[in-house]
C-alpha cells in the first residue's frame, strides 16, 4: 500500500543538488566504493553519539498522514545530531500527491511493454527528481511482483511476468532515481501476487520456484541497481508474515545478497510480532506511531516505538540488532547526500519536461497487438491511418473527449488539471480500509482532440458509448471506427475476471457494456479499430470481428496526443507485450481467486505464464513478448558461442526490410536440457534496436552464466543439449534457433 494517502503529488526538476555538499560523501552510482565505505564509517560515528530513544525513534514512522508536506510516510529527524527528517511519497508512475504540478506517467507496467532500459533510466530519474524538488527523501515505488495472476488489482503497478525483464527495468529506474540523491525501492518482498484477502494471504511456494521465479527480479534489482530500501510484504510466504521471515530478510536479502539498505515494511499489519521482525530483518515499521498501544488504522497498534523499547529491556531484542537497524539507514543517508544536502520542500516542477518524458514514454510503450485488414477490403491494414483517404471517422466510447484513465489506490497520481471524467458514485470507497477510491482517475489528455486536429476537412463524430445501436449504425458509414474501452484496475480490489467491465461490474466508472457495444460495431462498421486502456491483460471475444487492436495501458498525462500519434503512424508502435493475453481464466494457474481460504498454493511450480502456455502447448489470444510493427523485420546469421566461464556469446543480424523507421525489440530465448526439468524456454536477453527502412545491424550479446542456471539447494548450469532462439516474440514462427552444448557449472549460492 505504500503510503496509501488518499491524494498525492509530484514534480521534476533536474537540479543541480547541492554538488559541492555532496560530492564529499556521495556515490551517486550506489556501487560499492571508497564513498561507500565513508558512509558506513559516518554512520557508526554518529551511532556512537546516539541514545536508545533517539535510535528508537528513527526506525519507526510517525503515523498516518503526519507528514508535514503531505507524504504517505514520515520518520521526524534528530535536530541535535543533523539527523534530517525523511518524507515518503508514494511514486509508482508519478508522485501520488496532488495540486503540486507533477507528472503523471505511463502506468509501470507500459514501462514494461518499452522493453527498453534507457527509459526505465529516464522514468526513474524523473520521479526522483520531482520527490526532491518537493522535499522528500524517499519514494514509495519500485513495485516488482510478478503477475502470476493478472487479475491482481495491483498489476498495473508491477513489470510484467518475466523476472528478469522486471529486475533489468527495476534496476535501472532505481538507479535513475538514486541518481537524484533520493532513495530507491523494491516492493513487495515477496510472493505478493494478489490483493484478495491480503493481509492474511499465504503464499505457499516451494524453494525452488521461489528463487528462480518470484525471487529472481528483487535479485536482479538488489545487486544491480542497488535500492536504498527493500519493502517487505503484507501476505505470509510458506506460513510466516514477510516482515517477520528470518530465510527471506536475513538469510537471502541480507546474507546471500549482500544487502546493506534497509528492510521497511508495508503499511498497516505487515508487522504483527516486535521481537520476530526485528529479529527476521525488518528494520524500519511503517506508518509507525507516537504510541503502539493506541488504535490506528483498522483499529491497530504499532510495534516499533514502545513495544521495541520493551523488547530490548527484557532481551528480546539485542541492542547490536538496534544498531544495526539504525545504521542501515544512516549510511543510505549519508551514501545519497540527504544527510549533507537534505531535500527542501517548496520546489517548482518542470511541467514541460515531465510532459516531454511522459509523451514519449506513452508512445514507448503502446502494444499494437492485431492490425488486419477486413475480409474484402484489399491487402492495407487499417493502421495507420491515412488523413488523406478519411472523410468520416466515428469515435466511440472510453471518454475519448475528455481524457485518458488512470489506475488506482496508492499507486494512483492525481489529474494535475482536476479529475477529467465525473464519477458515477462519488465518494465510493474500498471496502476493506477504506481509503481507497473506487472511481478512477482521468487526466485530461483527450484522444478525440488529438483525432480531430489530424483530421481537418474529416467529419469525426464522437459517440459516449451508451447508445450502441445509434454508434454501430454511424460506424456502418464510416471510412473507421476508432473505439476506446477502459478497464480500471487497483489497489485492495481483485479483479473477478479479465473482462471488459460493463456497469454491473464496475458501476463507479462504467455506464455500458462495453463488449456488447463493440461487437455492434464490428458487426456494421468497415473497419474497427479498439483502442484499451487497460491495467493488465484483457479477454476479447470480439477479436475475430475487429480489424485493429492497441493496448495504450493506463498512458499518463500525455496519453490522448500519444495515442494519435500511434494510430496516424508519426509514431511506429514498438511495444511487446510484458504480460500474457489468456484466451480465457481457465489458461491462469488458479481458475478463480479464492476467498474460502488464505493459502494460496503455486502448484504450477514453474508454469507460471508464457512457460505455462509452452509446457502446456496452450494457445494464448496474445503471447508474451508479441507486438506488431508499422515495418518488418528479419533476422538471420544467428551464432552462439558458449565461454569456459559458462557464458554464451549471441551474435546475429537484425533488418528492416518493411517501409518505414521503427525499433523491434530482439528477445532471446533458451531451452534448457531436457534433464534440467525446466519449462521449455525462458527469456535469458533482448535489445530493443532502431533501425531506418533498409538499414541492417549485426548486434552481440553476451550472457551471463546466471541466465541458464537452476536451483537445486544452491545455483548451477546444467549439461547437456541447449537451443537459443531469437525472434520479435515468445513465439515468433519466423524466428531463429541453434542447438549447443552446455557443460554444468556450479555457481555460487544465490546465484
């Protein structure tokens, strides 16, 4: 929940930080270094001066919405000592704070669908330049839990299915926002796949799956980008609270990973046992409170003010455990410059800058997931769209004139113009803290608009959607239909199905039937174009029936432009797919999200995704990695070259061989020995490549080791037959695979 204030705000401006104050101690980088090592030997002789009071009270926080400045997590500082205070916000795509100016991004799972690191660099730096620039010392983002079932209301938060592609691009947005001297997050540690039930959810997961799936992108985050702060979960993990999980915080994180930040829990009942999380790792209890035995939130206390207190007098706790709870956090203080330049409050925003970066991550990350043309109607696919050759266009539904949606619940970033779209309920809240809003978010970034202004001598009519039979008999005239259909996802609310909601489903946002109203068109109009915004993946029975289908996810502020600009070709779609489409939820590991019990059993093991579809020989509507281009491109001359280190080396050669510029992203796959007992491929490379109309690039890859390990009390490569495969897509038929040998390699444990 992170935070979980109702409202919340954002800003940007690359500032130049106070250099001179910083560059003493700072490691801008967050690698180990001789900074590092200063900052360590800094914070254990502030430590030294410390009382207990005063390290007690800086690993808690001070309670619901006592942030000065309006973030959804407050620890007060230590005048005496220069300790500064710290503010969270919550900043998952954008800073979730309102009336500051600040710039609501594409939904992190559209980071997702860029494939592209660089971004996640940029988006990074962004949100941690606007934390900054409003005074606060941490962000409350970095969510990386895999969607195992994408029904979780949360998976618009998180960065797809693949571990690691969510630990590259969790890694390098860590890095981008670090790099603004603000701290860095990875969230929710571990196993935190569903919001059903879930502060007594338990995920019950065997060691191996847990490493080589679940675990693997915090892996990838904590050793390559190096967060600040690792967020423990709300849910159990094989019967004990993440929070108080010694194997999880103490023995992985901390041992094997050689984490040295700090362990934060989540808000509100991650931690229900002082002496057992402070002793399993957890280092810091948010909200916290002035007093532990006073009620908060749900009617319940904290456990690190006066309870940790006590729990040091009778010897529960260890005062070397408080220590070194304390000193985690003082040197990420000293090692990002808060402690030497603490953020001041009060900073203006660059509107135009965030607005820059969130158009084109929007166009970034659009999946153009089918674009064929009608039965009929000759060879061109109906996108893009041709100005010239449109006389009357029919816009349909989603409030395409007045904005585009956001996601909600902590995660949730405020229309900076005031909410674009009134709600159908106001005032509706969830139903369990009732905090969160069941309407959604709308900035005002209208796609209509943009639709319009590229077609000066069209007629384009717009249709809310309410009247089907009066939208399909206007789409029947029209040279395209452009249809936008809206699927709000959130924090705290599973969702029952993958459907399309219609009014009883989702009746604070959604007046109609939304499939019923695309199948009248499709079953009239000449060409049918859908246009989702959508939090995760989406059934479609109508699929067959329309020409055209893009997902733009939840787009962000500049998602009305962006979204023209896609579908008129300025800009060549290059998103892939971080995320399976299922035909149906019968294709998901558990039919329906139950809530008889909370144990939540990962009897799929491995098969979880595109490896649940590939073992099983299942089809998806839409297969992970899959994203359809204005362009073509091939592939040959693959060649894989395996080390004595146990590394391969990949080589081949990428062409756009279609008619116009545009990126492919390459992805690699391998196939492990058939010994390995692994599913049949898994994604271990891909660079995502920009190449003009007949230009062709030779690329090299080389790949660690740890992309083909396995678990089996420890990390190793197995021997034998391998296949590498290279392709646009988990199941590109015009992809290229090689056979080679691979010689078992034990690695060391944790990989």
């Amino acid at each position: 929940m992170p935070g979980s204030t109702p409202t919340a705000r954002h800003g940007l401006i690359a500032r130049p930080l106070l250099a001179l104050a910083i560059g003493a101690t700072l490691c801008a980088t967050g690698h180990a270094s001789e900074l590092d090592t200063d900052a360590t030997a800094r914070a254990n002789e502030l430590l030294a001066k410390m009382t207990q009071d005063e390290k007690v009270s800086l690993v808690h926080g001070a309670g619901f919405f006592t942030s000065p400045i309006g973030g959804g997590g407050y620890v007060p500082g230590i005048e005496r000592l220069g300790i500064p205070p710290v503010n969270y916000a919550d900043s998952s795509s954008g800073i979730n704070l309102s009336g500051k100016n600040t710039t609501p991004l594409p939904a992190t799972l559209a980071l997702a669908a860029s494939w592209d690191p660089a971004l996640a660099h940029r988006y990074g730096t962004l949100i941690g330049s606007e934390l900054r620039t409003l005074g606060f010392a941490g962000g409350l983002g970095g969510g990386t839990n895999l969607a195992r079932e994408p029904r979780n209301g949360r998976t618009f938060e998180y960065l797809g299915e693949d571990p690691l592609l969510a630990g590259t691009l969790l890694a390098e947005r860590t890095k981008g926002t670090q790099s603004q001297h603000v701290l860095g997050m990875a969230k929710h540690f571990a196993v935190n796949g569903q919001e059903t039930d879930r502060f007594n959810s338990n995920s019950v997961v065997s060691e191996r799956v847990l490493r080589e799936l679940y675990l693997r992108p915090f892996e990838i985050a904590v050793k390559d980008g190096q967060p600040a702060i690792v967020m423990c979960a709300y849910n159990k993990v094989n019967g004990e609270k993440a929070c108080e999980n010694k194997h999880l915080l103490s023995d992985i994180l901390k041992g094997e990973w050689g984490f040295d930040g700090y362990v934060q829990s989540d808000w509100v009942m991650a931690v229900t046992d002082t002496a057992r999380a402070a002793n399993s790792g957890t280092d810091e209890e948010e909200p916290g409170s002035a007093n532990d035995d006073e009620p908060g939130l749900m009617g319940r206390g904290t456990w690190f003010n006066q309870k940790l207190k006590a729990a040091l007098h009778n010897g529960q706790v260890a005062p070397e455990r408080l220590d070194d709870m304390v000193r985690r956090k003082l040197t990420m203080l000293y090692r990002h410059g808060i402690m030497d330049a603490p953020p001041v409050p009060g900073g203006q925003v660059d509107r135009a800058a965030g607005d820059a970066l969130a158009l084109h991550a929007a166009e970034s990350s659009m999946v153009l997931l089918k674009n064929s043309p009608q039965a009929g109607a000759g060879a061109r696919a109906p996108l893009p769209l041709d100005a010239r050759q449109l006389h009357n266009v029919v816009v349909v539904g989603g409030h395409a004139d007045a904005g585009v949606m956001g996601g909600g619940g902590s995660a949730s970033v405020p229309a900076r113009d005031g909410n674009a779209v009134p709600c159908r309920t106001p005032g509706a809240k969830d139903s369990v803290i009732h905090i969160f809003d069941l309407c959604a978010i709308w900035h005002t970034s209208s796609p209509l608009q943009a639709i319009r202004a590229r077609l000066p001598d069209a007629t384009v009519t717009y249709f809310d959607g309410s009247d089907a039979a009066a939208a399909s008999a206007a789409a029947a005239k029209a040279d395209a239909t452009i249809v936008f259909a809206t699927q709000y996802t959130m924090e705290q609310v599973d969702l029952p199905d993958l459907s399309l909601p219609d009014a009883k489903r989702d009746p604070a946002n959604q007046g109609y039937d939304q499939n019923a109203l695309i199948d009248a068109i499709a079953s009239r109009a000449h060409n049918t174009i859908v246009v989702l915004e959508n939090g995760t993946a989406v059934t479609m029975p109508w699929v067959d029936k329309v020409q055209s289908v893009l997902a733009a996810w939840f787009p962000g502020a500049q998602g009305g432009p962006a979204i023209a600009r896609v579908l008129f070709g300025e800009v060549n779609p290059s998103g892939k797919l971080p995320i399976t489409f299922p035909a149906s939820e019968q294709d998901l590991p558990q039919r329906q999200i139950s809530t008889r019990t909370p144990d939540v059993h990962y009897d799929e093991g491995l098969l979880m995704g595109y490896r649940r579809y590939d073992a099983e020989h299942r089809s998806p509507l839409f297969a992970f990695g899959h994203g359809l281009s204005y362009t073509h491109f091939t592939y040959t001359g693959l060649k894989v070259v395996p080390t004595a280190e146990g590394d391969v080396r990949v080589s081949f050669t990428l062409t756009n061989d279609g008619p116009r510029e545009g990126a492919e992203v390459a992805q690699l796959y391998a196939g492990l020995p058939i010994d390995s007992g692994e599913p049949p491929q898994r994604l271990v490379g891909w660079q995502k490549v920009h190449l003009k109309p007949g230009e062709s690039r030779t690329l090299s890859l080389a790949l660690p080791s740890t992309r083909f390990s396995v678990w089996r009390d420890g990390w190793y490569v197995p021997q034998g037959l391998a296949t590498l495969k290279v392709g646009g897509s988990s199941r590109d038929a015009h992809g290229l695979s090689v056979s080679f040998t691979m010689r078992k390699r034990l690695l060391t444990a944790g990989g």
